[in-house]
C-alpha cells in the first residue's frame, strides 16, 4: 500500500495485505508529511519505496520489504528536512542483537600485540 499526503493507498507495487508476503520481512517507514518539502531524493534512492506524484505529492510505501533496507537508509539520511522516520521492529532488533554477537565474537581473536 502506497500512503499520499491525503492519506489514500495506492497500488504500486503492494503485495498482499499492506504490502506484505506471508512470512516476509518489512521495514516499517513514516513521512511527516507536514514536514515533506518535495525535494524528492528519496524517490530517486529509493525508487521502489517512495514515487512523486506531480510536484509536491509524495507517495510511499509504509512497510516497504527489507530487501531495500540500504536504499531507504540512503534516502532516510538524504532527506534534507528529516521527514522520513525508519521505525525499528522486533525483527530489526533482534537481527541488530545477533549482528552484535557475531562481530563480538568475531573481533575477539583479532587483537594484534604492537
């Protein structure tokens, strides 16, 4: 589901309820859409995620799929007024939890004497 400033949905590129597969894993996005200049560089980092539609109407999707996680960053952290919020879930949280242990445990035996 796309989301506009007024609120309608959309039907680019939506699978299924909300955008979402069964058993698929989805980011959980916000526009303030007050906030939204229409600068557009999140449409052009993240072209699957967010679409303009005229001049100033942005059109995403509030749960895009977690395959474009580095394009959404990119475009989160390119927003020039911080319009875009990437809200964390449980699976986020827990992937950022195993991704700490294993860098843990891989940095462990990299200790080098000078």
């Amino acid at each position: 589901m796309l989301v506009d400033k007024g609120g309608t949905g959309g039907g680019r590129g939506a699978t299924g309820i909300n955008g979402r597969g069964k058993g698929r894993s989805v980011m959980r996005l916000v526009v303030d859409l007050n906030r939204c200049q229409g600068y557009a560089q999140c449409a052009f980092l993240a072209p699957d995620v967010f679409a303009m539609h005229g001049d100033e109407s942005l059109l995403y999707n509030p749960e895009a799929a977690a395959e474009q996680r580095e394009n959404v960053a990119r475009a989160v952290a390119a927003c020039p007024v911080g319009a875009i919020l990437l809200e964390l879930t449980d699976e986020d949280m827990a992937g950022m939890v195993s991704q700490d242990a294993a860098g843990a445990g891989a940095g462990a035996g990299s200790g080098g004497s000078r």
